[in-house]
C-alpha cells in the first residue's frame, strides 16, 4: 500500500550502500500522477542513485520502492524479486546523461526494439506508435538514420521517444543535458516542458538546470550527502527555504 | 604504376639468374594440389579458435578468481612462446606421454600431422584472439546495458538484441584479418610433414634443385589467397560499418 492512494511512485526508508560508503541513507518519497518532481544537490550527493533506484539500475540494499502499485521490499536477489523488478521496469521509462541509444540500430528500430521484444507487439503497430512519439520530439524525418549521424540534441529527443513508446506511468530522467553542448539544450527542455505540462506525464528529473526547475517541477527534493533534507512545492522552496543548507545551494545555483 | 615496374624489375632479374619458368608450370599442378589442405587447415584453426577465444575473453573478464587464472594463463603461455614449439609439442611431444595413459586413451596422444597442425593453430591463435574478443566485449559501454534493462529487457534479450550484435561488428575485422595470417602459419604445419602448399613446394625443390622456382610459385599462391580473403573481407568490414559512419564516402569524416 501506498502512503498516498494518489501516489504513483513511493519510496520508503530507500537506503543504498557500496561497500563501506552509505550513499543514500533511509530516503522516503512519494510522487503523485500527473506530478513533476526535480531532485537537485550537489554531485556525489546522491540523488542519481535515488533516481536508479526507483527502476533498480541500482537494487536498493534496504527499503521498498513501490511503482504503479507493484511494490518491492529490499532482499536478496530470488525469482520474485526479479519479476518484481521487470514488473516494476516496463512501468518506468528512462532518459539517460549519455542518451545510450543503440548504435548498431537505426532510430525507429531504436524506438520499436522494446515493444516487440518485450511486450511482442506487432512490428507494424510498434512502429505507427513509434512516428506518433518521434513526431511529438520533432525527429519524425530522422527515423532510418543511425544514432551517429544524430546531434546531442536529437539523440537526447530520440531517446526520450524511446522511453515513451513503452508507455511508461513515470518518466526518469538522469542529469538528460549534462552531454549537451549548450546550444542543444534549450530544445531537449523543450520537449521535456512539453511532456509535463501539454502531456500531463508523471516525471522525477534529476538536473541542474534551475531556470526548468522553477518554470516546470511542481515539488522540488534537495539532496545532501545521501539524504533527502527538504521538499516542498518549488515555489515555496525557491523562495523560502527551511534548511541553510538547501539555502546555500540555491543562492549559488540561481 | 610502381607495381607494374617492380614486376618488370623482378622479370628481368629472374630471366638473367636462368629462371627455369618450364619447370615451374610442370610442377604447378602438383604444389596448387597443397591448396585445399592449406584452406583446410586454416578454416578448422580458426573454428577451434573462435570458441577458445571467447571462453579465454570471458575468463580474462570474469570476477571469478580461477576461470580468470587459467584463462590469464593460457593467453601469457601461448602468446609467450613461439607458434612452431607448441606444434611440435602436439605432435612430437605428446605421445611420448601415451605410456602413461590407459589402453584406450592412448590413441588420443598420439595425432595425425593435420590434426596436430589444427589444434596448434587454433591454441595459438585462440590465445591471441581472447584480446581481439575481450576488447570488442569491453567496447560495448554499460550505459547500452542499463539502457536495455531500463526498457524492460531480459538479460537474454539484452545480450542477444543489443550487446552481442556490438560485438560481433567490432571483432569480425580483426577475425578476419587473424584467418589471413593463419593461412600463412599454416605453412609452419608442412614442417612436420603435411602435404600442404609450402610442404609440397619445398620437396619439389630440395628434389630438383630447383628451391628458387618451387618457393616464387609457393609465395605467389598464398598471396593470391590472401588477397581473395582479403577483398571478402574488406567488403564485410564495410556491411558492417552500417551505422558507424558518419557521412556517406570514405572521406565523410
């Protein structure tokens, strides 16, 4: 059970350590649909490890990560606990720092690869709902290209209509323009503003760009040395917030 | 253009030491005969190679402290001593350690010319090859693998639909470059007495006296050879390179 009956994601006491390094300390979080939350902090502060845990690119070493309604309670690896995680995958999408698109696979094969592998949908109906995606990100004329011939831009935008072809309740989103030269970052943006407000799509974004924060996350979470000390709507975070900590980060970032 | 004069120069240099061209056709037919054992020999090397170098590959990258051991061995004691050694190692060694074995076993140490040269060939090239496998499996990022599981993707279809595929694209090349030396190791086999193609040419010429004549005749086939393998090759290199490159033409870069 949810904390919230409106919650879609809802992490619980989500601790993560590597060796002798605790790098997330008990984390809760709950994200409502429809919701877009920005995770912000320092490097090495964790909040990319929060983010791959909530579709266990990183298995949490305690805790429980429910998605969808399909919850998972930290153990050791067994059979369920790996239905679970598959279970919990084909529910979340993810856009990654580096865009990871398959190179040896031409953008639309990028995009249909998971439906019909995962989820065997006819190829044809993959691709059709493939278009729909890539036309929404604006890379439809790309589609029998490969990757290499794709700016950062348009790779970030392809792998992003990768991720929405499966038809995902949340969309992940890791650092999506670190990579970018700065020119190509505004148009990324973008289609992720697009998404959240046009689409209603439920995102957890972790980023360093304020000026998307503030426009389009409706709850920021600051992260700090593995734990999450404040959240709030970001307004209320932007403006006023509790924790010095979080107050010092703000005043040099923004 | 240069080629053309080297041939002229070399014409005239054969036609001045009395090259005996009569004799080299009569004895074509009889060293072309070695082809087909010498293709033979390279193509088994390199089947046996290909699975011992990926088990060597996976070894080399596994955590598991003694698959990694033998597998760093076999690479450091194949690539560390010379490729003629382990030959007669297999054949001539080898059966002296037949005594100790039980009757029926017996027969396993003690191997045909051609087998030995196969297993030779393919050890050794085996161990070199494990690097080629190894950085092609190291070439495919991580970031391909979790972006795969993310998408929902077994660990089968990660490795069958994404990171197999990779590979495969990188180590083709340098395999088919490997098959081409092979063919000229293979003449190292004829020393124990394979009728391959060098074997046949050296006898032919140590008989007549005639080493010169046989060995030009010898040289000229298996460059043919690999300039046959060589062109099939470059062709798959650049099938392959379908989605690698960044313009159209060789010069897009």
């Amino acid at each position: 059970m949810g904390t919230d009956a409106h919650s879609i994601v809802s992490l619980s006491g989500v601790r993560k350590v590597f060796g002798e390094n605790e790098v997330l300390k008990g984390v809760d979080l709950d994200i409502a649909e429809g919701e877009v939350v920005v995770i912000f902090g320092r490097s090495g502060s964790g909040k990319s490890t929060l983010l791959r845990c909530i579709n266990f690119l990183e298995e949490p070493t305690a805790g429980s990560v429910e998605v969808d309604g399909v919850r998972y309670e930290a153990g050791p690896t067994s059979h369920a606990r790996r239905k679970t995680i598959r279970e919990i995958r084909s529910r979340t999408g993810m856009v990654f720092q580096e865009f990871n698109l398959f190179p040896h696979l031409s953008v639309i094969e990028n995009v249909v690869e998971a439906p019909t592998t995962v989820k065997r949908m006819p190829r044809r109906e993959a691709e059709e709902l493939g278009m729909r995606f890539l036309e929404k990100v604006g890379v439809s004329d790309k589609r029998d290209e490969y990757p290499i011939r794709l700016s950062g831009g348009q790779k970030q935008r392809v792998a992003i209509a990768r991720a929405l072809t499966m038809r995902p309740r949340v969309m992940l989103f890791d650092e999506p323009t670190s990579a970018l030269d700065p020119e190509l970052i505004g148009e990324v943006l973008a289609v992720m503003k697009d998404l959240a407000l046009e689409v209603g799509t439920t995102m957890v974004v972790v980023t360093h760009e304020m000026g998307f924060a503030r426009e389009v996350a409706d709850r920021m979470a600051f992260m700090y040395e593995g734990s999450l000390i404040e959240e709030g709507p970001t307004a209320e975070l932007v403006g006023g917030a509790k924790d010095p900590r979080t107050r010092r980060f703000l005043e040099a970032v923004l | 253009m240069v080629w053309v004069l080297i041939f002229v120069v070399l014409a005239i240099i054969f036609a001045a030491f009395q090259f005996n061209t009569a004799f080299m056709l009569e004895w074509l037919p009889f060293i072309l005969g070695g082809v087909p054992l010498t293709i033979l020999i390279s193509v088994l090397g390199i089947l046996l190679a290909i699975p011992l170098a990926l088990l060597g590959a996976l070894g080399r990258l596994s955590k598991n402290p003694v698959f990694y051991g033998v597998s760093s061995f076999y690479v450091s004691f194949i690539r560390g001593t010379p490729l003629i050694v382990q030959i007669f190692f297999i054949y001539l060694g080898l059966p002296q350690l037949a005594q100790y074995a039980p009757g029926p076993l017996q027969n396993l140490f003690i191997l045909g010319t051609v087998t030995s040269g196969v297993l030779a060939l393919g050890i050794n090239y085996g161990a070199y090859m494990a690097e080629i496998f190894r950085a092609g499996i190291q070439s495919v990022g991580h970031g391909q693998v979790e972006a795969a599981q993310a998408l929902g993707m077994t660990w089968t279809q990660t490795m069958r639909r994404i990171v197999l595929p990779q590979v495969i694209r990188v180590i083709i090349p340098p395999t088919g470059n490997e098959f081409i030396a092979m063919i000229k190791d293979s003449a190292l086999v004829g020393i124990v007495g394979t009728q391959e193609l060098f074997f046949r040419a050296s006898k032919i010429g140590r008989q007549y006296f005639q080493n010169l004549e046989t060995l030009v005749v010898a040289a000229i086939i298996y460059w043919i050879l690999t300039s046959i393998f060589s062109y099939f090759q470059g062709r798959l290199e650049r099938r392959l390179s379908k989605g690698y490159v960044r313009e159209g033409g060789p010069h897009g870069h």
